[in-house]
C-alpha cells in the first residue's frame, strides 16, 4: 500500500490515520442507530460529500464523487440548466417540459440499474438503502422567479451525484475476470435489455473512473470490528476512495499479533506528526501506539494496482485533496483574474485590422448587426467550467437550439455579442443575474407531486418515527418503478433519454465560402507565380480545368477558368503531377524562378528535424509573448513563410489563419522543469464497446456526439484544433476557431502534461496534446467483439453471458489518423482542408443523419477503401511534400 498520499491527525484524543488521503476531514460523530438519511429536506448533495462512519445501508456513500461531471453519453443530459429554465403557460418557471421527461427517464435507467445488480445473487453486496429519488426534490415543479426555479432544480440534479456513487459502490463489486476489455457487470446489463450506447457513456464517465483524478467522499471505518458486509481498508485503497481508521493501543496490539495486517501500520513520522499536540518534545517517549510493529508489507490487493479500472495514478490535479470549502474558494479566485479577457484583448484587435479593410457593405452588414444583434440561427459559444480541470473554464459551442434558451435565460451582462464575427459569448461570471429575489428554496419543504405518491388519508396518524415512514415511501416508489419497466418492452423504454441525444446534434458548422481566392490559394499553399506579363490566353478545355483544381482539393463547380492565367493555372497544376513539379517560370520551389523561396538565408523558419519547423518571433508583427509557433511539415512551413511575405501577422492571428486552413501545428512554450510532472499516459480514455451481432443506429452517432464532446469540452481539447486535417474539423464543431490560437493551456504550464521537445540547446518546449485513444473517440472508434459466450465464477455461483468473445472488430464513423495521414493512401489529405473535403465531410454526416446504408460506422479496411481517391489527387501531395522538404 501506497502510503506517500496518506495523513494522521488527531481528534478528540485518538489518531486517526488514511493511507491514500491527505484531505482534512472532521471525525462524524457515531451512533448506535443511523435514523434515515434521505429525508427530502436532508436530500442536498453538500450534506453528503464529508465521510461518515460505515453502516450496511450507507457504505456506498464512501462512492460519492466529491466533483462531480455532468458529460457524455450517460450523464450529458443533466450538464446545462440555466438555458432550460422557460416560461410555463401559468407564467411560472420550469425546467422545460421535455428536458424534465429525459432527467425521468434517467432517474428510471438509474432505479433499474441499481436493482438489476443488487438483486444479482451471484454477488453478496449487503444491504443497503437506495438514494431518494431526484423526482421528489421537485425539478418538475413550477416556480416565480427563474433564480428559485434555478435553484431547485440544481438541488435535483446535484442529487443525481449520490446515484454516481451509489453506482460506482455496485460497480467496483463486479471484479473483472474473464475478458479484461469487457466489464462483467456491461456484459450483464446488456443482456437485461440495457442499452449499449448508455452502458458505454457509464462506461467511460466519472461512474468508473476509479484513478486519483476522480476525488470521492471516503469512509471511516473500524478493521478490528467484524462487521458484516464491511469491505476491507486494502479494498477502498486500491479503489482510491480515502479511507480513514483510529489507531489506538488496540490496533497496534492487533497489527502485532496478526503479521498479516501490518500494512496498516501508520508510517513513524505521519504518527509523530500527528502526536506533536500530545507530546512537548521530539525526545519524549511515544505512546505504544505510536511505534510500528513490523516492517510494512505491501497490501493484499497490490496486484490490482496494474489493471483498469482499479488503478493506481499520480494524480496533479490540486483539487483532488481540497475541502469543498477550499475548493469554492479557488474557483473565486480564479473568476476575480477574468481569465476571459486575454480572449476578448485578441478578439479585438483582430476586429480593429477587419475594420480597417472593410469593404462598404460588410460595414452596413456589422452596423446592422450591432443595432439588432440575432438571436437564432447564429452561434452561440458557452464558457464553462471544464470537467477535466473544474477550475478552469472552457468556451465551448452549444447547439443552435441551446444557444436561443442561453440568450434568453442570461442577464445583458453575462452575454457578449460580437457584430464582426456574428457569434455570442455567454458566461453566468461575467456579469451579474438580472433577478435578485430572495425566494427561498434551500431546505423548505418540497411539495411532493400527486404522481410519485398517495394521498394521505384523514385517518393517517402524524408521528416522529425517525423517517421510517418517509423510507418505506421512497422505497415503495422505486418497487413501483422497477415493476413497471420489467413490464415494458425493451425498445419501449428510455426513449426520451435516447432522443436527448439527437436535440439539435447534425452538423450546423458548414465551411463552405461563398466567396473564394482562387488565386491566393494556389500562391500560398502550392507556389504558383503568375507569368509576366500577363497576356489573354485562350480559352482551356472544359474537363482538364476541372480535373485540375481537383486535384488540389478545389470544387469545379464554384471555381470557373481565371481570366488571362486560365492556360497557366492548368498547366502548373499538371506540371504538381510530375516527381520533379512544374516548369521554373511558374513555381517558386524552382531554383530558376524569379521569386524562388529563400529560407535558409532570412532564417524566419528554422528546422529542428524533418517533422518540426520552428517559426522565428521576429518574423511576427508583435514578437513578444511566451509561446511560439512551429509547423510539422515543410509543406505546411513554406505556406508560412510565403504569407508572411505578404502580410504581417501576431502570433494569435497566425495562429487563427492555421486553424482556419487546417493545418497542423504546435503552440510552443518553454517552460522548466518540473521535479513532479504528470504523464498524459495517465488520461483515461476508454474506447466504446459493442458485443453480440450489433446494429448501429443514429442514436449510437448522438452518443458519440455526446462523448466526443466531453474530450473536447476539456482545457486540453484545443489539441484537437492543433491537429488539423479530418481532427481539427471534428473538433470545430464544439470549439471556437481561436480556441488553439491563445497558446498552451493550465493542463501543460502547471502539469507539463502534453507534448514536449527539447532543443540542443536544452530548452524543453511544451504545448497540449491528446492521447491516441482521445483521438480514436473524436473519430468514433469502437471495439465490437464477436457473439461467442464465456462463463465466470463468484465464489460457488456461476454465470453465463453471450456476446463477449476474443474476436474483436475496429469500426469508426470517420476513418481514424492511420489513414487519415498516409499521404501515400489517402487522396483527401491535401496537408490542408479543402473545398473538396468540406464536400466530403458534409455528404457523410448527411448519410449518417439520414440514416442511409452507407451511414454506419465502416471497419478500417473500408476505410483505407474509401479515402483512396484519384491517384492524381496523391501524386499532387507527394510532390509538394517532397519538393518542399528540398527547401531546408
């Protein structure tokens, strides 16, 4: 065991000691009878996020999460509420009528689920009491001011945490035998009708993230008592849940006499630590209890600490072992820094040089725009707090529907429009809420809808019988529920939850200009130089001059023959099919060419090897700042360098520029080094699984929509944008543009938790970066297992699931970096985004909406098919790849 993050103190007289938590905590009272816990004015998640004393029907509280994460597939639906808050025909306000039917839906899933397992007999859990129902804290209810409305309803939703936890404490109990890909109690479930796209959305939430970086509530417990049903203190540690135990004469007496708890034992200097308010003087003798035994050994359950879920990780995250008290306070902080401004700073000075070239009617097009902002079909970005680092927040486009609810449920302060983009900003921390009642909500009585229970009769007596009643209540409730859906098909059931996943999800971004540099576009990416002087040719062959701006990714039907360069373009775009390129008078990679590239004397762009090119500050209009920007191909290098030429650029307007292009790229900063740094291998990121013959459907692409948003959503997901190509337009359907233009985020300066370069001059360079399962989920990647059957054990039960064998099949809905980036395979890959591949992206997400044959995901073999292209489309990339390279 792992005692490096442990803690004792003293309380009242007795030392208290974790192995795996240094958070201070107070020792809760105990008591010979626990009257019941979720009485409706008890049911605030706060009062349940400190550790209490293990009882059987309480010991899942330990399973609290102490931050929770309203994401993905599972758990998406419950994230937002301001923007749901509306008006009810009676002029009250509700949380809108169908998102209240999907938050029912989702408690029913959770009521099934924990019975579903609890009432497996080949696993002994005990008995335990199930969470109140976060119906009866009245989220349906109508209130008179949005704020109580508010309120109420995040009281509600907060109460969906305890269910987490609840679920984590059935979960862990599932030890995983068998097959490691496919957690037994998945394999369960699923056979009892539960759906894949939800279990996988549980699969990969905070539910089953047993690593340090999902903080819980802990647990006291006692080892010297017996109890029935008590897990062991090695149980909870390597489920990284803190667990607190006193340490008295007694137990150092017991850790002696058993050799095989002395894992248990306190290290010498945590106790003297702990004991400095008992004893005056480092000298004096310690108490006996005091004193280790033996030689602590390693704890029984060590093994697991090499096996997901239960494994061990090195958690950076300072929040892990905060107070909820410390933690507020640390987010107060960080709001009073704004830390939005160095945003609006870049946005506006990029508006000024718009400004200054505005055309007449783009200015009437703002001016217009300024008088009456839009409020629908305009786009609308969220700042939030993110779920990876909930101490930062993250801006992040919401669906169009969203967006309406969020302009308007925020104050005029708490919104920020800008004409020169058309976009929203909205963020509850930049201004304050326009209602200021005071009505209460916070422990009033909560009336109790006429649906969930009976009304009481005249004759019903009115006794204190310490909850008994209100208990037998809820559990009756949920008897009901789970009756009910047992009665109810399958595919009848949780329908509303899995429309949630579809509300307003298609594509809306379209990339499409209307108006388009042809010219510039062939300049700056390919080097074509116009010949002098320019002379009228004649006209060009229909097909050759459509063939050709294919090639290079154009759209024939939006790019008619240039005017006096038609003859020259066509040849030039040919000539890109030749190994050696096109003539000298036209291209500028040609040593004879008359604007020939020049950076090896000029030294704006230096390489450091043949997959990173690092762009000199001087060559940038404002050369300060921490950060600097490198390419990754030459291609990609030399399009720098030629706009550069032409125009001056900061480095947050470069970087915007590759973003819009979708070229990949690094945001380079030098930091130092850090003694403890956290390794990005420890992300968790599971791909999705599927077992049995399964059949995608649209709600499996929702899902997906749902969980890729929760990578993206987190201070690491402007990596996404940084990637370019096929990624960073995946990611552009959640991010802003300028998301990947602001430089590396708290996740590397503060972690080092990324991408790292070091020069020969010993300077080590960071920026963000995803893992490689981060970047298989953005491209929908699933593990599909054949429909064979395996058998596991629990003591003397047995069990038996079909659908779980070895065979395993990768399918994706969008074909994955592998292919993606294999210039030699790959006909779409321009090094850039494209025209032709706008095309490409929007005609898939056409077939996948419209449920089309072709709209599933494909097998990577079907992939590597379809993206081969013309083979001219590759020859034009491996040329201007090659030759490029040639110019450093």
């Amino acid at each position: 065991m792992d005692s490096s993050k442990g803690l004792a103190f003293l309380q009242d007289g007795v030392i208290y000691y974790s192995p795996n938590c240094s958070r201070h905590v107070f020792v809760p009272p105990r008591m010979e009878s626990v009257p019941y816990q979720f009485r409706r004015e008890n049911a605030l998640l706060n009062r349940f996020q400190h550790p209490r004393w293990w009882t059987p029907p309480y010991g899942y509280l330990a399973f609290v999460p102490l931050i929770p994460k309203f994401d993905g597939a599972a758990f998406g639906c419950l994230r937002d509420i301001v923007a749901h808050i509306c008006l009810n025909l009676d002029g009250k306000f509700v949380l809108r009528p169908e998102k209240a039917a999907e938050w029912m839906e989702l408690q029913d899933l959770l009521i099934l689920v924990s019975s579903l397992m609890k009432n497996k007999p080949s696993y002994l859990l005990g008995p335990s009491l199930a969470p109140i129902a976060p119906s009866y804290l009245g989220f349906s209810l109508p209130f008179s001011t949005p704020r109580a409305a508010r309120l109420r309803v995040t009281i509600a939703r907060d109460w969906f945490v305890v269910w987490m936890g609840q679920l984590s404490f059935l979960f862990a109990h599932f030890e995983r035998e068998g097959n490691t890909e496919i957690p037994q109690w998945f394999s369960f479930l699923e056979s009892q009708g539960i759906a894949q796209s939800w279990l996988c959305g549980m699969r990969s939430s905070m539910v089953c993230d047993f690593s340090t970086y999902c903080p819980r509530v802990g647990v006291f417990l006692d080892f010297l008592e017996n109890q029935k049903y008590q897990p062991s203190v090695d149980w909870y540690t390597s489920l990284n849940v803190p667990v607190w135990y006193p340490w008295t004469d007694k137990h150092q007496k017991a850790v002696k006499d058993k050799p095989h708890l002395a894992y248990l034992q306190p290290p010498p200097e945590l106790l003297q630590a702990a004991a400095t308010f008992l004893i005056r003087t480092p000298t004096a003798i310690l108490p006996s209890a005091l004193l280790p035994a033996y030689p602590r050994p390693q704890s029984p359950h060590s093994f697991l600490d090499n096996e997901q879920p239960y494994q061990e990780t090195h958690d950076c995250s300072a929040s892990s072992n905060m107070t909820g008290a410390d933690f507020q306070a640390t987010r107060h902080a960080y709001i009073a820094t704004k830390p939005w401004l160095q945003f609006f700073q870049a946005r506006d000075d990029r508006n000024k040089k718009k400004l200054a070239s505005e055309t007449p009617v783009q200015r009437q097009t703002r001016l217009n725009r300024e008088k009456k902002p839009p409020i629908k079909k305009v786009d609308v970005f969220l700042w939030d707090w993110s779920d990876e680092d909930p101490q930062q927040l993250i801006r992040t486009r919401v669906s169009r529907r969203e967006g309406e609810d969020i302009l308007s449920s925020y104050s005029n302060s708490q919104l920020v429009y800008d004409p020169y983009s058309n976009v929203w900003d909205a963020c509850e921390y930049f201004g304050t809420d326009d209602d200021s009642d005071d009505e209460s909500v916070v422990g009033d009585a909560i009336p109790v809808p006429t649906a969930l229970t009976p009304a009481p009769t005249p004759s019903d007596p009115v006794i204190d019988d310490m909850g008994a009643s209100e208990q037998a209540e809820h559990e009756a409730f949920c008897r009901d529920r789970v009756r009910q859906l047992d009665t109810t098909p399958a595919s009848e059931r949780f329908n509303k939850l899995s429309l949630s996943y579809s509300s307003d999800t298609d594509s809306k971004l379209d990339l499409t200009q209307d108006t388009f540099d042809m010219l510039g576009y062939l300049v700056f990416h390919y080097g074509f130089v116009p010949p002098l002087p320019l002379q009228s040719s004649s006209p060009v062959n229909s097909r050759a001059w459509q063939e050709s701006i294919k090639n290079v990714g154009l759209d024939a039907a939006k790019n008619p023959p240039l005017a006096d360069l038609a003859e020259s373009v066509v040849n030039f775009l040919q000539g890109l099919r030749l190994p050696a390129g096109p003539s000298a008078e036209l291209w500028d990679l040609h040593r004879d060419n008359h604007r020939k590239v020049d950076v090896r004397s000029n030294q704006l762009i230096s390489k450091q090897n043949d997959s990173l090119f690092f762009l000199h500050p001087s060559a940038l209009h404002d050369p300060k700042g921490p950060w600097i920007i490198a390419l990754t191909t030459a291609a990609d290098a030399l399009f720098v360098y030629r706009i550069l030429v032409q125009k001056d650029f900061s480095v947050v307007s470069l970087g915007e520029v590759l973003v819009n292009e979708g070229i990949r790229f690094h945001t380079l900063q030098p930091l130092p080094h850090l003694s403890v740094k956290s390794n990005i291998s420890t992300v968790r990121s599971l791909i999705p699984i599927r077992v049995k013959d399964y059949e995608f459907t649209l709600y499996d692409y929702h899902a997906y929509i749902q969980e890729r948003a929760r990578i993206l959503s987190s201070p690491r997901g402007r990596a996404a944008l940084l990637e370019g190509g096929l990624i960073g337009r995946i990611a552009k359907e959640h991010l802003g543009h300028h998301s990947a233009a602001l430089g590396p985020s708290s996740v590397v300066t503060n972690r080092r938790q990324g991408f790292s370069f070091t020069d020969t001059a010993g300077i080590t360079y960071w920026d963000d970066r995803l893992t490689d399962d981060e970047i298989q989920l953005i491209c929908g990647m699933y593990h599909c297992y054949t429909g064979t059957f395996f058998i596991f054990s629990f003591m003397f039960f047995t069990d038996t699931i079909t659908g779980s064998g070895s065979q395993m099949a990768d399918v994706s809905w969008w074909p994955t970096p592998v292919h993606w980036n294999n210039h030699n395979a790959n006909g779409f890959n321009w090094g850039h985004w494209t025209e032709w591949d706008e095309v490409w992206y929007q005609q898939r997400v056409k077939a996948v909406l419209s449920a089309e044959k072709t709209g599933v995901p494909f097998t990577q073999s079907v992939w590597r098919n379809k993206l081969k292209g013309a083979t001219a489309w590759r020859q034009v990339t491996k040329c201007v790849q090659e030759q490029s390279a040639l110019s450093f």
